[in-house]
DNA sequence: ACCGCTGTTCTCCG
DNA sequence: TCGGAGAACAGCGG
C-alpha cells in the first residue's frame, strides 16, 4: 500500500489517536518485522512511556516517546495501521500498543514486509537506513537546484533513481511513474543529463503527483479506515494504464520492467 | 491455476 | 565501488 502520502496519512492517524497517550502494553509476535529483536524488547522500551510526537521521514515513522525513548516503524508494502479496542482480535497484527483510553494501535502486516525497531531516538535516527535518507519528496523547497544536487550523483535511468530513498525519500513505483509522466520526461533517461528547465519540471511534477495524491485521500480527521473499494477507478495517469490511450497525446500507453518493477509511460510524450 | 505486486535488502555478476 | 538482475519475504486478487 504505502508510497509517501498513504505514509503521511498513517502519520497523521497515529497523532490523533496515540500522542498523549501512554502506553500500558506494547505487544508484538516474533516476525521478521523485527528483525530478529525479541518481542519482550519492544515490550520493556515501550511499556509505560507517554507519545510525545510522530514524524514522518520518506516512508518511514518515527515515534518519539518520553524520555528520549522511540520507535522506527516502516510499513512495507502491505503495512497498515490499525485501532481496535483492547482485547479485540486484528488478523495479521505484528505489534501493537494497548493505550490508556482502551484502544490499540496495531501493526497489521499480511506479508510481513515492515518493520518495526525500538529503543532511544538518537539510536534509531543513526542507523544507516534512516540517516542516509535523501531529501523527503514532499520538500517545498526541492526545486530544480536541490534536484540537480540529487540526481546529479548517479548516472542511472531517471525512474531508477526516483525510486532510491538516498536520492529522494518518499516516491515509490506509482508516483515515481507519474512525476515522470507530468513532467514528460522519459524513465530511460540519465539522470545527471538533465537541463534546469526539466529539472524543474519534474520537481513541481513531483509536488503535484504528491499533492494530487493526498487530495485523493480520505482527511485523516474523522476516523475511518483509509481502504480502496473493490472496483473503484484507477485514480492514476499512466500507473496501471499500459494499453489505454495517454491522457495527454492519446498514443497507447506501454509498460516495461525496470529495475524489477513495472514502470508506466507514454513513449510519444515522455522524452 | 497462475501471475503480479504501492518495498527493502541481499547475493551474484560484470 | 558502481549498477543490473534476480531472489526472498508471503498473502491476495484478477
């Protein structure tokens, strides 16, 4: 599920549901969400600590906890979280944090791909994953210089680079493919041979594949459950769309593999 | 029944 | 040291 906004939008939940409160359980099933840690230290970190603040970083979360204690949540692909009462069963739940209002925040995560780490702050923020993230995507103040900065570092096809959270930290496979879709830019292309004005291109079409993304997505101020109805509409530009015609130019839209991934594209307006 | 997948990390290879 | 390919993780939906 989770690029940069769907992870924001968890981060905004989890502020309305969890800071301020304290933590009387916090219970996780051995899984490699954590990576080998035993469950009894998520436990002892967490156990009685007060949430002071979430923040969001690329794609990940960091939960920060009184007394410099934290917790470092990624939510993978098929991460989510969840709130339930106590004593409620969650399929899949890998952690969760039993609240003093009754309610618990749970980790549910089908294939397993997240992660979860705890223990102080300043040890979270220094490991390799999370100190050497890029700039967050959703960054105003990434504009063509700051991209030339990034980009300039690696000879990479475009879409490759987009992709890598020490570039740019946020964009995944979707929106990676539709920056590049606004900005008419080819994925194949280098990405240290770009002019200033397709720098700055992609860095608005970045802004506004983000912005149009949250705009799509449910405002985290009531509490519902942020899931997609069977059957509703590709909301996308090209992600999904090989075969139908580009919005912009009407040439068929075509799909290749990148990297591992499907990347989305029009081969007429995308240069 | 089979294939692909909104993510990350590892290994193998050039 | 860089970069590309492929695997692994594991469940669901088309």
């Amino acid at each position: 599920m989770p690029e940069l906004p769907e992870v924001e939008f968890a981060a905004r939940q989890l502020r309305r549901w969890m800071v301020g409160r304290r933590v009387e359980r916090a219970v996780a099933e051995p899984s490699r969400v954590l990576r080998g840690r035993a469950p009894r230290e998520i436990a002892r970190a967490l156990q009685g600590r007060r949430l002071e603040a979430v923040r969001r970083r690329g794609k990940y979360l960091l939960l920060d906890f009184d007394g410099g204690a934290g917790a470092l949540l990624h939510l993978g692909m098929t991460g989510k979280l969840v709130r339930r009462e106590v004593g409620e069963a969650e399929a899949y739940s890998r952690a969760r944090f039993e609240l003093d209002d009754r309610r618990a925040i749970h980790l549910r995560d089908p294939r397993k791909f997240g992660r979860l780490a705890v223990g102080p702050m300043a040890r979270l923020e220094r490991m390799k994953e999370v100190a050497a993230l890029g700039p967050d995507a959703n960054d105003p103040s990434l504009d063509a210089r700051a991209l030339a900065a990034r980009l300039g570092r690696t000879c990479r096809p475009l879409k490759i680079a987009l992709m890598d959270q020490r570039v740019l930290a946020g964009l995944g496979n979707i929106h990676a493919a539709e920056a590049l879709f606004r900005a008419q830019l080819s994925p194949k292309r280098r990405s240290d041979r770009l002019s200033s004005a397709q720098l700055g291109r992609l860095a608005a079409a970045i802004g506004e594949t983000i912005g149009f993304a949250f705009d799509s997505m449910p405002q985290a101020e009531a509490d519902i459950e942020y899931v997609e109805e069977p059957g509703a509409e590709n909301p996308f530009l090209v992600y999904g769309k090989a075969g139908e015609r580009c919005p912009r130019c009407r040439e068929p839209l075509r799909s290749f593999a990148q990297g591992g991934r499907t990347t989305f594209w029009c081969p007429r307006c995308q240069r």
